[in-house]
C-alpha cells in the first residue's frame, strides 16, 4: 500500500503516541572558550554584515544535523565587533539574546535601543523589526534562542528586511523599561505607548534579576527543588516573556543538591556564575560559567552547587501550555 501512500497504523502506534515522552534530543554541554574560539576565528572570515548574523549554531548531536538545540528551539551565539551592524530585519521567529561577553552593543526593537550588558536578557518578539549593533570598543557576544523549529514545524515562517541597517528612532533607549520596568504601566491617554499591544518590556537587566535573586535568598530558605528561582515575564499580560518561550533565573545557594525535577518542557541552561555539577538523566557533568546546557524534555535534573551557582534558562513551556500539553514531575 505504500505506493499509494498509506501506511497500517498498527505497526507504528507505540512509536507514534508515547506513555511518556522520549526525546532523540541528547543532554550536551558546549564550554564557551571552546565555542568562543571557533565564534573569534568566524569574525576574521566574515563580517557581520555580509553575514547578516554572524552567528555559530548550537546543533544537539541526538537531532540528526537540524537546527535545534532541543526538538522545539534553536540557540546559537552571535558576535558582533566594534563598530559592526547586523542590519534591520523582521521575521515570524521570536527571539531572545542573553549576553555573554562585552558591554555597550545594543539591539534595537522597532527602533528603540536596548543597552546591552553582561547577562541582559534582552527580547525581539516575532514580527518585530530589529536591528544590532556594536559601538564599544569589545566584542561583545550573546547566546540567541529563537523558536526557529516551532515555527518551522507549522510551515508558518514569513522574513523580510527593512533595507536599512538600521530602523529609525523610535522612542529613546530606555523607554519601555521606565513605562513597564518598574512594576507600573503607563496611564490611557498621554502616556499610552505604541508598542505592539502584548508585547511591552522587552529588556531584563541583569542588574535587576540578580539583584532580586539576592534578595530572596537574604531571607527565605531555598525551595527543595528550585533553590531561589523567578520566571521573566511579561508585565503586560501576566504570561510568558513570549507566546513560545518562557525563561527563568535560578540561585542555588552553596551546598545545596536539589531534588529530582523534570518536565515536557525541553531547555536550555546558561551558567551564569559559581560552579556545580549537572545530573541529567544518566548524565553528569560540572559546569562553570557560560557554559550551555540542553536539556532535552522529561529528563530528570538533578543541580549540586558546589558554591552559590546562578543559572539563566529558557524552554518551550509557554508554547506547551498554550497547547495544554505541558507536565512537569517534582520527585
Ligand atoms: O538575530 O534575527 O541566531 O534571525 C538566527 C536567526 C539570530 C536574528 C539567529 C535570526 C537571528
């Protein structure tokens, strides 16, 4: 029959509708010198322009040579050098850029400028224009997670360029973060903003995270679990920083080893600082800061913190619990 394009169900039922899932994902750890030099080595040969990204992408060795990091999300880490633009574009892919290395290059999202410093999360939402650019005198380099596979997955990928480097100003920098940064919103009326409605911050200083994550542990015993753990999100709706993308900043406090949990949601670990060992499924493995981590769905974590150690994270969940199909199990 399969000529004619059928197939008995009967023979591929248990590998079509699992009891639980079963990723061909694999647990990697990319160290960032090792990456950083192939990234350094990229910035002689080519330039961000001619690129239009310059960017190295993080391939999980268990998806077959796609451009995945876990089934559903892409990551990849984009350098850009003094004085370099990477020209102004909008695509149907949402992204975010948490930066690695180097202070003063900035995104811009329909034309307002985001400062970018070390372990900014910084936003640049699908359908919105944006732009990069480097002015400082360092290379300045970040980790991008798109949900490239999401969207490819559904076949719904539209991309265009503004044809110029750089979108006009709109709004000073620093403007969405006074309106929607500080816990408040703009008045209807004179202060009303032009962003998209939905999509108000788009910028996380690392300032501000850590700084609350300090807080918290001043006072609080650490979760069994999540040690002191906030998820970035999006004042304007109460949800994820994204429709497909959730993130999350995590402290575990010296010596504690957390509590097996794992969850449909595949993800992305950045080490931000202090130093650990992972357990993930069958796999163990120290890590230190910038290293990047995939952690493919339902696999069990385990996080032993050998001093205070400070993670970033990203994973699919905002688009599994839009779906209604997302499940976590804490043990
Ligand atoms: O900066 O828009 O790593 O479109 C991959 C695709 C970055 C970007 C990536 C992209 C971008």
């Amino acid at each position: 029959m399969s000529p004619s394009a059928l197939a008995p169900l009967w023979e591929v039922l248990n590998n079509l509708v699992l009891p639980e899932p079963s990723s061909p994902a694999k647990v990697h750890r990319w160290h960032y010198a090792e990456a950083r030099d192939y990234l350094m080595r990229a910035g002689d040969l080519i330039s961000a322009r001619e690129a239009e990204r310059r960017v190295l992408i993080l391939k999980n060795p268990g998806l077959g040579g796609e451009a995945a990091i876990t089934r559903s999300l892409y990551a990849g880490l984009q350098l850009v050098l003094p004085g370099e633009v990477a020209p102004c574009h909008r695509h149907s892919q949402s992204a975010l850029r948490f930066v690695l290395e180097g202070t003063g290059a900035f995104t811009a999202v329909d034309g307002e400028k985001a400062i970018m410093r070390p372990y900014d999360l910084v936003l640049t939402p699908g359908g919105q224009w944006h732009d990069h650019g480097n002015t400082s005198e360092q290379p300045v380099i970040w980790l991008d997670g798109l949900d490239i596979p999401t969207v490819t997955h559904f076949d719904a990928s539209f991309a265009e360029r503004l044809g110029e480097d750089a979108h006009p100003q709109t709004r000073p920098a620093g403007d969405t973060l006074a309106r929607y940064g500080r816990n408040m919103r703009p008045l209807p009326g004179s202060m009303a903003d032009t962003r998209p409605a939905g999509q108000a911050l788009f910028h996380y200083p690392y300032a501000e995270w850590r700084g609350a994550l300090s807080k918290l542990a001043e006072t609080k015993a650490p979760d069994p679990h999540d040690g002191y753990a906030l998820e970035f999100f999006n004042p304007a709706t109460g949800g994820p920083i994204m429709p497909t993308i959730s993130a999350q900043a995590q402290m575990l406090p010296a010596g504690l080893v957390t509590r097996p949990r794992r969850a449909s949601a595949g993800a992305v670990i950045v080490v931000v600082e202090g130093s650990g060992e992972l357990r993930i499924g069958d796999e163990t493995m120290a890590v230190e800061p910038r290293d990047i981590i995939a952690v493919p769905a339902w696999k069990p974590l385990v996080i032993d913190a050998w001093s205070d150690l400070t993670l970033f994270a990203f994973s699919d969940r905002a688009a599994q619990q839009a779906l209604n199909i997302y499940r976590e199990h804490l043990a």
